[in-house]
C-alpha cells in the first residue's frame, strides 16, 4: 500500500530523517515510536505530501488510495457548522452524481487521460459512501450526538475536535490510516472502541502514540526512530514485543563494549609495557654491547607496530561505540505548598508505582494514562 525509500530530511544543517525505508501493507498495524523531536510528526507529514524530502521517494499502491491523516491540533475551517463538516465530508448524493455525470462526458471526449479516469474511480467510491445513516453512531462512540448541528467549530473543545477528527477520518473511509497520537482527550471507553475497530480494520495504520497499553492492544509492528543516527528500525510484534528486543539488543552491544574496552586497557598496557622494557635495556647498556641495544631498538619497533595497529582499530568501523542510554521517567507532580521532603520521597514513589499501572476497564476511575519516554 505505501512504500517509502530513502527518505531523507533536514532542516538547515540539522538532520531529521537520514535513509528512511520501510513499507506499510494491507492488514499491518504499524507503531511509530521515539523520543520527541526525533522526526516521527515530519515523517507523517512527508507521508501526507504536505513537506517534501530532501532525497528519496515514497510510493502509494494504487496511486488513488485514500489516506486517512489525524495529526496532531486538528485544525478544521471554524467558520464552518459542525453539520456543515459532517455533509461535507460523507458527500451529498444529488452533487456527486452530478460530478460523475461531467466527469463521464469528459471521458467520452478524452478516453485516454489517466487524471479523469482516477477522479470518475474517486468520485464514485464517494457516491458509494454516502450514507448519512453512519454519521450518528460515530458520534455517539465519541459523545459528539449531543451537540447541536448548528454548533460552530470553532466553539469545541480541544478534546471534541480531535474525537471530530476521527469522525471525519472514519466517515471517508480510508484505506490506509495515519494517526499522530490518537490517544489524545479520548476516555477509556472511546480507546476501547478504537482499538477494537483498528484491530478489525483490513486495511494498513502507521500509528504514533505515547501510549504504551494502546500500542501493545493495537500493533503488530514497530518503527523505532532513533534521534541519534536519524535512522529507523523496524521490529515484529507490539510494543512489549519490541521493547523486549531492544532491550536485548541494548545489553549485548553493552557486553560488547566492555569486552572491547578491556582488550584495548589490555593492549595499551602491553605496549607501555614493551615501551619500558626497551627503555630500561637501552639505559643499562653501553657502546661495547651492540647487540643487546639492537634487541632493544627492536623491541621499541615492535611495541610502535603494535601502537600503529591500536590506533588504526580505534578509527575503524569494527570499533563498538558505547550505548547511549535513552531512558527516562518523567513525573507530572500537581504544584503543591512546602509539605517537607518525606511527603515528596513518597508522593514520588507512589506516583512511579502507581502512575504506570493502567486502570481497570472495568472500575469506575479513569486515570490518564502512563506517557512512555523513549
């Protein structure tokens, strides 16, 4: 459905993306994970077309596909009435036939223009679609079915504009479906429903979310941007999948450093070594031992060709550079008047137990959810 190759962006001399490659096909449930100011939202937006990459190039199969985009601070024109939005959006019937029919004259005239034929298609999968009888229960599912139809846009909520996003975006019908932290301002029953809907959508979803519990319920894949080296690794599986793997990947290539940093200390100390040996012997002898000088000049040879032979391994590419370490924890304490330092240690420590413990679906309290660092 979608395949992006190489793509590569920067903004000045800051790199963003270097060499993005990976595809998206129908039935994949894709998470876009890294940590913020690692290019995920420039990546959605090269998807989209609304920015262009400095190189590469990105392919959609077939060119006609309907992407659906929620990205983040959905911005409708608020001028217009929320009514007004939703009939847009699904189409009104009488219009669109009247567009097929001058789009079917148009091709009587000019079979072979590939534009008109994708636009009869495009148009008539609309037609197809308009059925307002869908408009209610979407907005039921995000208690949107309250409000007034005459309601501007511009007086909803944040939360209701992006549950109004959503709405939009499933009433079109997309094929492929890009959201850019969807979690946001939905309650535990609206993330139900959606994960649940994702997990029967047949078609593919590049998802970018914080939420660890929503990743783990809804992918089957994950795209780990690292903000380091602007590159990205793709790994099977949902987040708990992947982080399992990385972690892995992490301790290994740990092992590896040290086992490198201990052969190097090893090395260095062996040349010193050698070096003094030399040293020693070219102190303690005189003019009428010329041979035991030249076993010495020859030991400092051998300890120079070994010191020539560790420089050219530290500037190679087999040299393993230390991990870096990624992880954090954030806490968001609620200002507070001075309690004392034993009440914070425990307002911390209650707030890392518990703050990453995902609520019951079950119980009455609705907690937000853990924000993953990555």
């Amino acid at each position: 459905m979608l395949t992006a190759h190489n793509l590569s962006k920067a903004y000045g001399l800051s790199p963003i993306l270097e060499n993005i490659t990976f595809s998206i096909n129908a039935g994949d449930r894709v998470g876009l994970i890294g940590p913020n100011g690692s290019g995920k939202s420039t990546l959605m937006r090269l998807l989209t077309g609304q920015e262009r990459p400095d190189r590469g190039s990105m392919t959609l199969n077939p060119p006609n596909l309907r992407i659906g985009y929620l990205a983040q601070g959905f911005l409708p024109d608020e001028d217009q009435t929320l009514g007004d939005l939703l009939h847009q959006t699904v189409g009104d019937p009488d219009e669109l036939e009247a567009e097929l029919g001058e789009l079917a004259l148009s091709l009587a005239e000019q079979p072979d223009r590939e534009d008109l034929h994708l636009a009869y298609d495009a148009v008539l999968e609309k037609l197809n679609r308009a059925d307002y009888g869908r408009i209610q229960p979407l907005l039921a599912t995000f208690q949107l079915d309250h409000l007034n139809p005459d309601l501007p846009v511009r007086s909803l909520s944040g939360g209701q504009k992006t549950c109004l996003a959503l709405v939009l975006i499933l009433l079109d019908e997309p094929q492929l479906l890009l959201l850019d932290e969807p979690t946001n301002h939905l309650d535990i029953g609206m993330l139900e429903w959606l994960e649940a809907w994702l997990r029967g959508f047949n078609g593919g979803v590049l998802i970018v979310s914080h939420d660890r519990a929503f990743l783990d319920q809804t992918t089957t894949r994950i795209l780990d941007l690292n903000p380091h080296t602007h590159t990205i690794r793709d790994y099977p599986g949902n987040y708990t999948d992947y982080l399992r793997q990385y972690l892995a990947e992490q301790e290994k290539h740990l092992s590896t450093w040290k086992d490198q940093q201990y052969e190097i200390r090893r090395m260095k100390q062996d040349i010193q070594r050698t070096f003094e040996q030399a040293s020693s012997v070219e102190r303690t002898t005189t003019p009428r031992q010329p041979n035991v000088r030249r076993l010495a000049k020859k030991v400092a040879n051998k300890a120079k060709s070994r010191e020539k032979k560790l420089d050219r391994y530290l500037e190679s590419d087999d040299r393993v550079e230390k991990p870096l370490r990624s992880w954090q924890m954030k806490l968001d304490l609620d200002e507070a008047p001075h309690l004392g330092k034993d009440v914070l240690f425990w307002k911390i420590w209650l707030s890392a137990t518990l703050g990453t413990r995902r609520c019951s679906r079950k119980s009455t309290c609705k907690p937000k959810r853990a924000s993953a660092s990555y």
